[in-house]
C-alpha cells in the first residue's frame, strides 16, 4: 500500500465518522456529498477509475440532491400545515 492509499484511507474514515456526528440534516447531506466524493477519491488511489466515476455521480451528487430535496418538500409540507403559505 502506498502513502496516498493510507492518506486517503485515513480521510474517508474521517469523513464517515463526520457524516456521522452531524446532527442538522442539511449539514450532513452537504458531508455526506464531500465523503461521498473522498470515495471516489479512495477508489481512483486504487486503480478504479470506473468504480469512481459511479460514486462521483451517486455518492457526490444524486444522494445529496434527493436529500436536499426531501427536506424542502417536508420544510414546505409542514409550513402549509401551520396555514403560513
């Protein structure tokens, strides 16, 4: 194993671990998007740049956007409920 496979192995654990520990949703799909994209990073060190590729497009960006987007429709759903819009 090479010095930039520990390097990234070290920071994917970190980035879990952070995803983990973040309590707002918001933040943590935002943590959820850069860990997804420290994977890609961690599968690119380990000759997979197809695997990458996928985890760029699902870990990076799709996961986080359909977060995003869940949270507004419930943001929008319970402010109808209140009668404020």
């Amino acid at each position: 194993m090479t010095g930039i496979q520990a390097v990234a192995l070290v920071v994917v654990a970190l980035g879990g671990t952070a995803v983990v520990l973040a309590r707002d949703p918001a933040r943590q799909a935002l943590v959820a998007g850069i860990f997804g994209f420290s994977l890609a990073i961690l599968f690119l060190t380990f000759q997979a740049p197809d695997v990458a590729l996928s985890q760029i497009v699902v870990g990076a960006v799709a996961l986080p956007a359909m977060i995003i987007y869940a949270l507004r429709k419930v943001q929008r759903r319970e402010q109808v409920e209140r009668g404020e819009r």
